[in-house]
C-alpha cells in the first residue's frame, strides 16, 4: 500500500457503492478538563451499505464507544455521524428513539430479550412498539433462516444460549434494517453456537442484504467478516479487507507489540 | 457483624424510608391519640376541680338522660337552709343551671353552639369557683336581663343591649344582655346564659321553691369529706334521694359523663393506628423480603466466610430495630404535632384547649416504642429466618432471576384451610338467628378470611390478573402485554403489594353494603310505618320545648298532632329479668300517623292509662303475655305497675340502646315522668287542607324556634341517610389513610421492580422504547396491581357486607342494598391509586442512562 494510497484511502474511508453509516471527526471524552478521556478522537469512518463490518480493538480502544455513537446510543463531543442521508448528530432524544426503532438493528452480548414475552414476541418487539405490522413473507424467511420455526412460543428462559442469540439476530433482521449492529455477538456463547450466529451474520449480508456492523475482540469472529476495522486508543488505526482469523491475529500482535504508534503508522 | 448491619442499614436507607413511613404514621396516631386524651383529661380534671363546690347536693341520676326526655331533675331549693345550718358550712346556695333550653336571637337564630355542645342557663353566682368572671356590663338584676358567656358573644354577634329570647320549658321569655362573662378557665364550647338567681328558678324551672342542685363551701379547717359527712348528717333519712359528692367526686363523675365523646375521639384515632399498623406490617414484610432477596449474594458471601445462621438472622432483625427506632421517634414527634393539630381543632369546634398545656405522659412514648419496634420485628421477623436459610452456595452461583419464587404450595394449603375456617364461620353467621351468636361469627368469619386471602393473595394473582389485564395488549400494544407479564412475573410480590390495599377496601366495601343496606331498610320502614305528612323534630333526634307542639296546632290547616316524648326506664320481666331501655310515649290518634301491626290488641288498648305495648317477639322470650302486669321504673324513682295492652309486631326495635320497643300513652308517661319535652311531632293536613299548603305555613309558624325542622317522608329519608353517612365518612377517612400507606407500598415494589430490571429497561431503550412508552408500561404494570388489590378487597368486603346484613336483618334491617355507584367509583379510584404510585419510578425508569443500563451488572 503506497503512501500516496494511504493518504487517500485513509483506514475506515470506503469510497464507491455508497455508505450505511459514516462519522467524521467523531469524538467522544469522557470527563473535562485535565482529567479528560478521550474514548474516541477525530475518528472518520464509513462504514459500507451491503457488507459484514467488523471492529476490533483491545478493551478501552473505544470499539463500543464508536458502535455506540454510531448507532445514536450515546451522544458525541464533537464531529457528525450519518445514517444514511440523516445526520443523527443533534438530533433530539425523541427522534433518535424512533431511529433506532425503525432503522437500527440490536444485538447484544447477552441479556438480548425481554424475558416474559415469547420468542416471536421478542422477534417482532421493535414493529410492535412502533405500532407497524412486520412484513410477514419476510420475517417468515428469517425465522426460516434462522431455524426458529418451532420455538416462537418459548419463553427466553426456555431456550439455549444459541437460541437466545438466534432469536436476538432475528429480532435484528426482522424490521429490515438498514444497518445491524451487534455487539459481542458471540461473547457469551460456547465455539459451535458462536459459529452458527456468525454463520448467520453472514447469511445475512450475502443472502438477504442486509449491513452488519460487529463489534469483537475475537479474531474468530472478525474473520467472518469483509472488512475489519482496528482501533487502538480512540482511533483507527489499521484496516484489514477479507480477513482470515491468523491475519487479524497478526495484526493485533502488531499493534500489542506497538501500542502508541497508531498515529505514526498513519503517515 | 454489627458494623456490617450499620453499613447495609445506611446502604439501603432510601428503600427503608418508605416503610419507616409506614411505622411513622401508625405511631404518629397511637402518640398523637395518646397525648391528645391525656392533655383532654388533665385539663379537664383541672377544670372540673376548680369549678367544683366544696361539696354538691344533687338529684339522684338514676335513669335520668336529659338528652332523651328533656326532663329537668330537680330538689325542693328550701333543702339549702337545712344544708346550711349543717356544722362546718361556710356558704351554701341554691343552684340553678338547666341545658333544656334554646335561645334565639332577634333574627330567629339559634345562639347555641354547632357541635353539638350544649347551652346552659343558670344563676348567677360569682364564687372563686365560677369558670367565668364578669368581664364588661354588670350583674343581671331582675327578670329581664342576663349575662352571655364571650366566647358565645363573639361567634354570634351579640353586644350588651341586645335581645335574645329564651325558650325554657316553663315558657319562653325575653332578656336583655347586660353584661358579658369571660372564661376563666378551659372552655369545653357550651354556651352559658346567667340569669339573676332571684328568677331563675320561676323562669328556668317553673317553680322558685325548686333547684338543682346546693352548692355547699367548708368553713376553714373542714375538709370536704368532712363536710360531706356533715351535710349527709344534716339531710337525715333525706339524704338518700340525694346524690352529695365532695369536689373530687363532682369532678370525677362530670369527667365521666365527658368521657363517653373523648372516647369516641380516642377509638377513632386508636382505629387510625391500628389500620396504619395493619397495612404498615405489610409494608414492612415486602420491603425486608425484597432486601433479602436483592441481597442473596452478599447474605451468602457472609455465611461462606463463616457468619453463622443465628448472626444472619440476628442482623436482619438489627437492622429491623433500627429501621423500628427511627420509626418510633419521628412518629412521636409527628404525634405530637398530629395533637397540636386535633387540640386546634377541637378549637375551632369551640373548646378550648390550651396547647401550651399539653400533657405528654411517660406512657405515650412508652407505648411510641412498643408500637413501632414490636410491629417492625414482627413484620421482619419472617423475612430475617428466610434471609437466615439462604446457603453459602448462593455467593458463588449467579445473582438468581427475580420473579423466581419458592413453589406456593404451602400458601395454597394454608390460606385454603383458614379461609374455609373463615367461610364456615361466616356461613355460621347468615344461617345465625341470635344477634349476639351471629356478631361473633362475624367477626371470627371476617378475620379468618381476611388472613386467608392475604396468605392465599399470591396464588390469585395469575387468574385474576390475566383476566384483569386481557384487555390490555389489545388496548395498549406490546407495551400493554409487557405490563400485564410483569406484574405476574412475581406473584408474592404482586399479592403482597396488592393486600395493603386490599385490606383497607375489603372494610370499605363491607361497610358500604351494610350502609346501603341499612338506608334501604329505614326507607322501607319509613315507606311502611310513617304515615304522617310531616314529622317536626330536630336533626340530632334532642327534645324541644313543647311551645312547639302548640304553635303547630294552632296552625291554620293543621289537623292532627301527635306528639312522642321519649323516657328512659327499667322494666322488671316475668322471667326474672331487668332491663332498662329507652321507651317513649305516644298521645292519641297514633294509627292516623304511623303503620303499626299488631300481634294482639291495638293502639287504644296500648296508649291507655296505666298500659303498655312491647314487642311480640321480645315478650315471648322473655315470658310476658298480653294482659301481664310488669313493675316499671322511671327515672326520679317512681314505680309503677303496667299491664301489658299490645303486642306489636315490629319488624324492628326502634332505635340502638332500645330494647322491647316499649312505648305507652303520654298520659301514663307524664304521670310518672312528668316534665319532659317532645321529641318528635307527626303532624297532618287538616281535612280539606293539601300537605304542600300546610308545608309553608307550618315553617313559617316555627321560624322562632329554630331548633326544629319540617320534613316530609323523603325529608325524612334523607335526615337518617345523612345520620347513616357520618359512619361512612368515618370508614372512608380509615380508607384514606389505608390507601396513603398502599401507595407507599406499590411504590416501593414499583422501585425495586425498576431496579431489577435495569438491563431490561436498556435494551427496551436501545431497540426503541420510547421514554413515555416506557413509563406507560410501569404505569399500566401499577394500575393492574393496585386493581387486583381492589378487587380482591371489594369480593371480600361484598361476602361480609352480606354477612353484616344478615346480622342487621336479625335487628329486623331486612333489606339488601349493593352500593354499585360505590363500588365502581373504588375501582376506578384504585387505578388513579396505581396512576399516582407508579410516578415516581416510572420517571427514575424513564431517566434511566440507556448505555448504563444495558451495561448494569
């Protein structure tokens, strides 16, 4: 990658086919003054309709922070982020809850469903809320997709970990969002069961469209993935397109090696 | 481990307030009822000591109850030389002082206190013993001037050179106010009219050569017990028609006939207390259960490191004491304002009572610290043992889901048991036929029951409020649904949240089927029995002058009147028995104004001379027959042999306190208790006359006497509905503060609720849960707990309300009433209750940081 490249795609910018998601000079500090963190710093990032994004760092490298600015969870210091064409930079609680509602999906680590409504319940809750009715050929295909045809009825308690998960990807899938953000998807889930959910994350890019946004720190897991995005202290610092899980390893041990030199590697 | 339980007490000290709250109030009510009948008393006592004579010659009172006949006792006023001329006598008067008047200014108004106090005239006598000092104008000389107290001039408007008319049983007379006395000591809010004590007895009693009473003060160096041996001495085989009593006992026996209204005031307030402990224990017991069950882990991590079951318990119990100790001194404080308070009020009704006096004995915060440690160990006593079971285990596995409760078996098979104990007495009850047997049973019945619903509470929730809440995911979306799962999510919570509230309208909805069905049943026998177009009579059922009854029948268009005059007497029976009773007296042409049924005989046979009627059922049990002769007892003594002449079949005794419903003619009634005034006219139109002509000109023609009123039948309906309705408000202040203490305790859960489900709330928030949809969703979740706790409450209360009125038909009330109005207004207010409750979590929820929540641990 010559530098002249470098400069112009600078790590995160995708040009061309259009963008789910973008950031510019996004950042986010916690506290004021001397005693200011900077969990994100001038952090541009586009993140690409129709592709499986990945972002890895290690802990406190402000992956969360970033997924969590983008998706109007947290608000930010300074900087814009775009859904889309809406910027959700300045945009008022009210409406950033109905954005996520209807144009966001969620998935969590763990504690990703309502515990007393049922798997069907918890699939269609974000529609409900808003008071739309799903789309019933396309959910019918994701609970299809995602093998859940004979436990819509069960209760969260009743269901594996792995089917927890399956029931959240459908819940994330089933507004047909424009963009998916699932954070630690498989942190809580034993290898086979992390495998399937990942393995329908990617279903649900190649297959259905849809853009997905992971946030991990499992090299595994980044692997299935088109892109990963690497942050280390607040910014991105390194991309890696169609990785494998030794590559994205490699890279990490490279920046574990090299901690600080983010900004230099820039140039 | 103390240290620990100090930290852990402080740590959740915003959880404890709320059931602190609930000790606080329960004690604020036992303190301030507590101080404020002693403060009453002490007063009182001090009153009643100094305005006391040395010593006091009366009348007997036996049977005696100026309230019910408006009779006067009285001794013959030449009993004071032979007083006087007793050894060791300093001064001795004859007094004059009577409470059967009314006086009326020159407007026609009534100068008489409104809170039912009453006005007393008398002689004037300035002694140091006087409670009032003549403080402008001069003494009252002759028969036409008088001396008003300044308390009752200042509230009526009455300045010297005013005219007031007095209406005394011996006839009404005018006066002029000469002068105005001003209390010296505690007011108690009669009003006190003095007369010239050379009239008094002619204008008051009908008679100079009458008193009522001698007043009687020591020489020095004579004691009162004394000179009380002296005066008895002194009166000789006289003594015993006579009542003497030194000052002490003056001042005891007039404490006493104050008692009966203290009292009312002080079960009132024990009522409030008791209600607030009842629903506080509730409170208490959710609040520990909820802190233990939060706190398994850490309970758990005490046992691992080797605390051992009883430091466990004994820890919860601490924590308890304390929670019992901060309780109990804020309620004392409260109580005493909540005194200052009643003490102000009793003010405003016209008794004053100087607060600075207030007497706050070593038994009130004695009873403070009882009340508010013992009902907080108590409430914690349950949930500190199930703390103490909680196994080392527990600090190593997961924090436990809420919501997860041990099985409801044993609850099942405890409430069933109590309840069908409960149900079976209350079956007892309505198959009863003795009052007595069934009142008993109801009240075995009502708490049994009550027990098992709140023990057996838990197990309702699912089916009442699945029913309950159907409605709601079709009316308020998933949001509806979300609210309706939450609230069963924990049913031992739900249930105990939901009793609090449950107790306090199963009383109210039991009461107000009794009311109902009591106002029904007066209106049928009204409807039955009142046969007169219109009944004059006041509306506290006190005797009037019988002026009255004059100007009635001098009324153009007035045909018949027929006067009742009311008497107390004892009745010797047949079967060995005595029983004294209210009985009243009828005049002639009674079938032309009331419906009577007759078992035997009739009107004439019963309102004959020397006759009486009673009621037939009474008399079989007790043995008497038509035609038996009973010894009866009126009150200044007098006997007098009354052959039975009726037998009436009453579907009820006329009123409480009576027994027998005896009444006789008035002739045989002033022959033995002569002197009494009427307490009820039942007039009708003259023949040819139209009741709503006579109406106009009947009122007019009482316009002096404002005592009185004219009612039709429904006017009359409506005077004992409103008589009914006092007990009403009485149970509805108790729901008042039944429901304050129920929100306390649906907040609290409401709080911890939000608190558990903190990740929940997150996720909510980040896949789109609106704030106003969230807080809806904690409010509809309160609604539907706070309905489940009136529903339940309002079954129950329904089954005992027809319980009380199978006892109230035994009283010959027969009629069923459900209040509906009532009931749906209760329901509806319940959900205003949940409304209010779920406020303040539902806005914590609703602030609630959407990261930090998703990230809570």
């Amino acid at each position: 990658m010559s530098t002249s490249a470098a400069a112009r795609h600078a790590p995160g910018r995708v040009p061309g086919e259009g963008t789910a998601a973008r950031a510019r000079g996004l950042t986010k500090a916690y506290g004021a003054g001397e005693t200011a963190v900077l969990a994100l710093d001038s952090v541009d990032v586009d993140i690409a309709r129709g592709r499986f994004t990945a972002v890895m760092g290690p802990s406190g490298s402000g992956k969360s922070t970033l997924m969590h600015c983008l998706a109007g969870l947290d608000t930010v210091s300074a900087g814009q982020v775009w859904l889309g064409d809406t910027e959700i930079t300045g945009l008022r609680e009210r409406e950033l809850t109905r954005l996520r509602r209807d144009r966001i999906g969620f998935m969590f680590q763990s504690f990703n469903l309502i515990p007393t409504l049922t798997a069907a319940e918890n699939i269609t809750l974000p529609m409900d809320i808003a008071g739309r009715k799903p789309d019933q050929a396309w959910l019918d295909q994701v609970i299809d997709t995602l093998g859940l045809r004979g436990r819509l009825t069960h209760r969260p308690s009743q269901l594996s970990g792995g089917q927890q998960q399956r029931v959240a990807c459908a819940r994330a899938l089933a507004s047909r969002p424009e963009l998916i953000f699932a954070d630690e998807p498989t942190g809580n889930l034993d290898s086979r069961a992390g495998l399937e959910v990942l393995g329908f994350l990617r279903g649900a890019v190649d297959d259905l469209g849809q853009t997905v946004v992971m946030v991990t720190h499992d090299p595994g897991a980044a692997a299935h993935s088109d892109l990963v995005l690497f942050l280390a202290d607040g910014r991105i610092v390194d991309e890696l397109a169609r990785p494998t899980a030794e590559r994205v390893l490699e890279r990490m041990k490279r920046f574990d090696g090299a901690r600080g030199t983010g900004a230099a590697r820039e140039d | 481990m103390l240290k620990a339980t100090l930290r852990s007490f402080l740590a959740h000290k915003g959880r404890l307030a709320l059931s602190a709250l609930a000790v606080v109030l329960s004690v604020a009510f036992v303190a301030g009822s507590l101080i404020f009948s002693d403060t009453v008393t002490r007063t009182f006592d001090r009153l009643f000591a100094s305005t006391a004579a040395d010593v006091t010659v009366q009348p007997k009172r036996d049977l005696m109850s100026a309230r019910a006949s408006g009779a006067v006792g009285t001794l013959p006023a030449a009993l004071r030389e032979k007083v006087a001329r007793a050894d060791g006598v300093a001064a001795a008067r004859a007094d004059v002082q009577v409470q059967n008047i009314v006086v009326v200014d020159h407007r026609d108004r009534s100068i008489s206190p409104t809170n039912g106090a009453p006005t007393l005239a008398g002689s004037w006598y300035p002694t140091r013993h006087s409670p009032v000092e003549l403080t402008s104008g001069h003494a009252p000389r002759g028969p036409g001037e008088a001396l008003l107290d300044a308390d009752t001039a200042g509230r009526r408007h009455v300045r010297i050179g005013d005219t007031l008319t007095v209406q005394a049983q011996p006839g009404t007379f005018p006066v002029r106010v000469v002068g105005i006395a001003t209390f010296t000591t505690t007011n108690t809010g009669a009003a006190l009219l003095f007369l010239d004590p050379a009239v008094a007895g002619h204008r008051l009693l009908g008679s100079d050569a009458r008193a009522t009473g001698i007043s009687v003060d020591a020489a020095p160096g004579v004691s009162d017990a004394q000179l009380k041996h002296r005066v008895v001495a002194a009166l000789g085989a006289a003594a015993a028609a006579y009542d003497v009593r030194t000052a002490d006992e003056q001042a005891k026996s007039a404490a006493a006939s104050l008692g009966t209204f203290l009292d009312v005031v002080k079960y009132v307030m024990l009522g409030f207390a008791g209600v607030a402990l009842l629903v506080g224990v509730f409170l208490i017991v959710n609040t520990f259960s909820m802190l233990i069950a939060q706190r398994t882990r850490e309970l758990g991590l005490l046992r691992a490191l080797g605390a051992d079951r009883k430091q466990v318990r004994r820890s919860v119990l601490t924590e308890a004491l304390l929670l019992g100790l901060v309780g109990s001194t804020l309620g004392l404080a409260a109580g005493i304002g909540l005194a200052y308070g009643l003490i102000g009020l009793m003010g405003a009704l016209g008794m004053n009572l100087s607060a600075a006096q207030m007497v706050i004995g070593w038994g009130t915060p004695a009873a403070a610290y009882l009340v508010g440690l013992g009902v907080t160990f108590v409430a914690a006593y349950l949930p500190a043992r199930r703390a103490a079971a909680v196994s080392p285990m527990a600090a190593l596995a997961d924090a436990e889901v809420a919501g997860v409760g041990r099985p409801l078996r044993a609850r099942a098979i405890a409430g069933a048991a109590v309840g069908a104990v409960g149900a079976a007495a209350l079956a007892g009850c309505a198959a009863a036929t003795k009052t007595g047997t069934a009142a008993v049973l109801l009240g075995i019945g009502v708490a049994l029951t009550l027990i098992a619903t709140v023990v057996a509470g838990p197990l309702l929730v699912r089916p009442v409020i699945r029913v309950l809440g159907a409605g709601f995911p079709a009316l308020f979306g998933t949001v509806g649904r979300m609210s309706q799962r939450n609230a069963l999510r924990n049913p031992r919570r739900t249930g105990a949240t939901a009793a609090a509230l449950m107790v306090g309208l199963a009383l109210v909805g039991g009461m107000s089927v009794a009311s109902a069905s009591m106002s029904a049943s007066f209106d049928q026998q009204i409807d039955r029995r009142l046969g007169a177009d219109f009944t004059v009579q006041n509306a506290n059922f006190t005797p009037f002058t019988r002026q009255v009854a004059d100007r009635v029948a001098a009324t153009r268009g007035a045909g018949l009147v027929v006067a009742q005059r009311l008497t107390r007497i004892a009745v010797g029976l047949p079967d060995g028995g005595r029983v004294e009773t209210g009985a009243a007296g009828y005049g002639p042409g009674l079938d032309d104004v009331v419906h009577l049924s007759y078992a035997k005989g009739g009107s004439a046979a019963a309102l004959a001379d020397g006759h009486l009627a009673l009621d037939a059922s009474f008399a079989e049990d007790h043995g008497v027959r038509l035609g038996s002769v009973l010894p009866v007892r009126f009150p200044g003594g007098r006997r007098a042999e009354l052959t039975v002449g009726a037998l009436t079949e009453q579907s009820t005794t006329d009123g409480f306190g009576n027994q027998g419903g005896v009444f006789f003619g008035l002739g045989t009634l002033e022959r033995y208790a002569p002197g009494g005034q009427d307490s009820a006219l039942y007039v009708n139109a003259a023949p040819g006359t139209r009741p709503q002509d006579l109406r106009p000109r009947l009122e007019q023609a009482l316009k002096p006497f404002p005592q009185v009123q004219v009612r039709n039948q429904s006017d009359y309906k409506k005077l004992v509905h409103d008589q009914i309705s006092v007990l009403l408000y009485l149970v509805y202040a108790l729901l008042g503060l039944a429901i304050v203490i129920a929100v306390l305790g649906v907040v609290n859960t409401l709080a911890l609720s939000v608190v558990e489900r903190t990740r929940e709330i997150g996720l909510l928030r980040a896949i789109g849960l609106g704030r106003r949809q969230l807080r809806r969703m904690i409010r509809l979740e309160s609604v539907v707990i706070a309905v489940f706790g009136a529903v339940l409450g309002l079954a129950l209360g329904l089954v005992w309300g027809v319980c009380m009125q199978q006892v109230l038909a035994l009283r010959g009330l027969t009629a069923f009433a459900i209040p509906w109005g009532t009931i749906v207004a209760v329901v509806i207010g319940s959900a205003v209750v949940g409304v209010v409750a779920a406020l303040l979590p539902a806005l914590r929820a609703s602030r609630m940081n959407v990261l930090a929540a998703i990230a809570h641990e």
